[in-house]
C-alpha cells in the first residue's frame, strides 16, 4: 500500500515560481562586475531566468546536458542557476581560484556545453580556449556595451542572447531525481571529483536549512552570501533564500572589508556567511576605522574552524552572533551547525562558547557516527577521536563518472575524511582532516585546535600547524606564524601564550615565522603545500635527539 497524497516531485524550479508568486516584489541587490549596483526583484529575475531556458533550448541544450558557470555572486548568476536547472539541464559551477589545468581537466570531465562567464575571466578562457573540445558556446554575463569581442572572439552577450527571446517556458515536468547540479571537490588529493545533486537532494537540503536550528532565514531577513556560489553552492542560500522570501544582497568580486561593510550597511543585512578570513578582514576594517555594525544579527561560519579570538570580537564587540558550520561539497553541503539546545542555551555566555566553538549537531537528515581504522563504532563521549562518517538524502551516494569506486560503507556512510569527536549532547568537532592529523608517540595532536588557539595572539595574522618528522616521536607539531604587517615576535611569545590552553604534551616544537601562509581554492589553509615547501624542515628537537 501507498500513501494517497499528491505525487508532487519537489524540483527546484518550483523555488522560485514560489518566490515569483508570493515574493515577487522583494529585491535581489548586486554589486555589478561591471561596477554600479544592480536592483532586481524575483519576479524579474524568475522572467528571465525562463528567457534563458528558451536560449538554451534554441543553443541545442537537452536535459542532462552539462553548462557551466564561472562567475561571482549577482543577480545574473541566479538567473542562470534557475534557467539551466528549470529545463533539466545541470548546471555546473566552476571556481575559478583553481588553477587553468585544474579547471581544463574539470570542464572536460564533466563534458560542459557551454560556458557562462563574467568578464573577468575571460583571459583565462580565451587562453585555454583549445583545451575545451566539448564546449559550443561560451556566454559573458553582461551587456552588448561591456562586450570585449578582442578578448574573446565569437563569445555570445548575456543580455543580446536571452532578449531575443520569450519569458513564457515550461519548467519541470521530469523525476526528482534529475541532476540537477553538479559541483567537483577542491582536488586536494589526486584529480577533483564531481558531485552530481539531483533535484530532490537540494530540494530536501533547501527545506532542512531553512529551519530554526539550521540557518533560521525568514522573508524579514537581508541576506548577504559572501560565500561563493561556486564554494558548494553557497551553502544552498540562492536556494534558501528564494524559499524563504528574503531579499538577496549579491556581492559580485569584491570581498574586502570594506566593500563587504558597505553592503552589509546600505542594505540593512541582517544574516551573512562566509569562511572564517572574510569575517577577519572584516573585523580588522571595522577596529581600524572604530565602525560600528547597525544591522547585522547573525553569520554562519564556515569552511574551516572559527579562531575563538573571532567569535569573542563579533559577540562582545558588536552585538552580532556567530554561528560555526561544518559541510562539503559531498553534503550539499551543510552537515552540522553549531545552534544551541535546550540544555546548552541555560549555561553561561562562557561554557556556552564552549559549544560554539564546536562543528556542531546534525540536523534531520544527517546522521553521523565515528569509527576507527577497522570500521568498528567508537562512543560518542567527546574525548574519544575517529572516522567520521555521514549519511542522509543529501549524501553523496557515487561520484560523477564512477570516480574513486565504491565510496559507502556496508550501513551506507561516507567516509568525509575527517577526524572528530562527538560529546554526549551531539556536538560534533573536528580535530583534523586524516591526512593532517599528528601523531606523537602514538597519540593523535590536533592541529587545527592548536592554530584556532594560536591565531588569537594580538600579533598573529594567520597560523598554520603541521607535523614534522622526529625519530623517537614520530611526528611533532610546528607552529607557522603570518604576523600582521609591521609586527615582530619571538618563538618563546607564541609558547608562552599556548601554555596552559592546551595539554603540555601538545606543544609545538617549533615557531616558524613565514611571509605566507597558503590558502587553497575554497579559502582553506592548503596544508599540502605548505608541506611541500617544508619538506627539507628539521626539527631543532630532531637534531637534538640524534645528536644525544
């Protein structure tokens, strides 16, 4: 027997009809590539975006067809999100942080069709033009005035391309599990891999993060996504946010203090997020210039773990709350939130932070477990680290093309790569990515507990801890330090200023100060090149013992 309810396949076309039908008045704002600020609303965005659709059909492009984006956060990027998914199409967003090769062997890999860009990119495309055998078309999001047809022959205009056509176009029509979105890992081992959403996945991910426990967004809400949308579909906020009603602040190329600061104030933001060095170089253009924040209420952090020193400053400082993520691009990709329950919201503003400084809980539709190298279940008690392993309806299930083969254990979790613990309320946090972990003398040091520690230092601008070889420990931690411009330190202050934060046994051996600390593509410290460039590095303690 079956249920007798309405067989309604949950879309995401069907997101911003609702946002057209029932919030078609509220803005869209952009910060243009071209430079002057955009104001839309849904229902002309929702016009247009079908316009698209009917430019992709005339262009040949069938459901399952693959057409990529590489642009920044605006209006018109939306438009393209929608008009793609809405035919059955799969829109594929490109980052375009990674490297030319990198982004070749992905176009190619995924066999895009065609191509959407901002000017911005246009030299990079144009240069590997040869590379992309698969793609027809490559479309620049702008207008026939901004065109740059020397830099690009034979590229189509945005603006030329969908107002030769109609806004009247059938949206839907197909399964739910369509793709409907596809979006490759950062490639920090290996080559990216591509992570193929279907339709209900992001559907079931819109609803689950539009909850009060997750991001909690309402149509009272302005909503800044500094995070890309090319960064794991910007949390799902073009989604959430059209769900919800809320008016959309896109902040195009420019994410510098105070170009972030300027929008959060003219716009009456009340709800941003990003990574952890977006809130950091916001901070530091509000103390430098004593700003004060007149509407900012909450941000979402995430991408990598939220220095304590950060989540003190926007508490205590300016009255904003922050909550840490955890997700990837194989959860859709939000897996954990750190919101309070009812037993953490009665403890004091100092055991609180406690918690929110963890990865936090899983909201419906995750569920976690820790195991260890065999695969056997380890508790939940907060001390005891693992494996930690997801599942739910927004879980990778395979990789695109087959890649990396059988990827779910017997009882059907991912393997994230991730080590964390889990307290006994929930809580998640990740003491390290596998391959980062230190282990000394057969114990596991988190580095990434002792950088949020070490970031906190009044002189540090960026800290980054790796392991380096020891012949009796194995591996020992060393501590690199980007000092903010003009500062000096000495190897003892950053010591000193760890001891008694963390166990004794975690010290580091070493502070290095560099010039640099290296990011990689989605904003994260790339620590696979910092090893690299640490690979002839010795321990002073190393010499020591060979020496004795």
């Amino acid at each position: 027997m079956l249920g007798l309810m309405q067989n309604w396949p949950l879309t995401v076309d069907k997101i911003l009809d609702h946002a057209k039908n029932w919030h078609g008045d509220r803005e869209i704002v952009s910060r243009s590539v071209e430079g002057p600020i955009v104001r839309s609303t849904y229902a002309q965005v929702h016009a247009r975006a079908k316009q698209l659709s009917n430019a992709l059909l005339s262009l040949g492009i069938k459901p399952g067809d693959r057409c990529a984006t590489l642009a920044w956060n605006t209006g018109r990027h939306i438009e393209a999100w929608y008009g793609i998914m809405g035919i059955g199409a799969v829109c594929h967003t490109l980052n375009p942080r990674l490297f030319a090769e990198q982004l070749c062997y992905i176009i190619n890999h995924a066999e895009d069709q065609v191509i959407f860009t901002d000017l911005t990119f246009l030299p990079v495309l144009q240069e590997n033009r040869a590379k992309m055998p698969t793609v027809k078309h490559v479309v620049v999001l702008t207008d026939e005035a901004h065109m740059q047809p020397d830099v690009f022959p034979g590229a189509l205009c945005y603006e030329t391309l969908i107002g030769q056509q109609s806004a009247d176009c059938i949206w839907g029509g197909f399964d739910e599990q369509t793709p409907a979105a596809l979006c490759y890992t950062s490639g920090t081992t290996g080559n990216p891999k591509g992570v193929l959403y279907s339709h209900r996945s992001n559907f079931i991910h819109t609803l689950v993060t539009m909850g009060t426990d997750v991001m909690g967004i309402s149509a009272t809400d302005t909503v800044l996504p500094v995070v890309p949308m090319f960064h794991a579909n910007a949390w799902g906020l073009a989604f959430s946010c059209s769900a919800a009603g809320a008016k959309l602040v896109m902040p195009g190329q420019k994410l510098d203090g105070a170009s972030v600061y300027e929008l959060l104030e003219t716009e009456g933001v009340t709800f941003s997020a990003a990574v952890p060095t977006v809130w950091q170089m916001l901070l530091g253009h509000l103390r430098d210039n004593r700003l004060k924040l007149s509407t900012l209420k909450r941000v979402v952090i995430g991408g990598s773990a939220v220095p304590e020193a950060l989540v003190r400053a926007f508490r205590d400082d300016y009255g904003v709350s922050v909550t840490h993520a955890w997700g990837m691009t194989e959860t859709s990709p939000l897996g954990t939130l750190a919101t309070p329950t009812g037993k953490t919201i009665k403890l004091d503003a100092e055991e609180q932070l406690r918690y929110t400084l963890k990865q936090g809980r899983p909201p419906v539709g995750i569920e976690l477990k820790l195991v260890d190298d065999n695969g056997a279940r380890l508790p939940h008690d907060g001390v005891t680290f693992g494996k930690l392993m997801v599942r739910g309806p927004f879980v990778v299930g395979q990789y695109f093309q087959g890649d990396g083969g059988v990827i779910l254990d017997d009882e059907g979790y991912f393997d994230t790569g991730d080590v964390a613990t889990i307290d006994p309320d929930g809580f998640m946090q990740i003491t390290d990515r596998s391959k980062d972990v230190i282990k000394s003398g057969g114990e596991w040091i988190s580095s990434i507990e002792i950088e949020n520690i070490a970031v906190g230092h009044e002189k540090a601008a960026l800290c980054a801890v790796i392991g380096a070889a020891h012949p009796k420990w194995d591996e020992r931690p060393v501590l690199l330090v980007k000092l903010e411009a003009g500062q000096s330190a000495s190897k003892e202050e950053f010591l000193s200023f760890l001891e008694g934060k963390i166990a004794k046994w975690w010290t580091p051996d070493d502070v290095v100060f560099v010039e640099d600390i290296p990011l990689g593509a989605t904003g994260k410290i790339d620590k696979k090149l910092i090893r690299e460039r640490m690979k002839d590095y010795v321990l002073p303690t190393a010499k020591a013992t060979v020496s004795a």
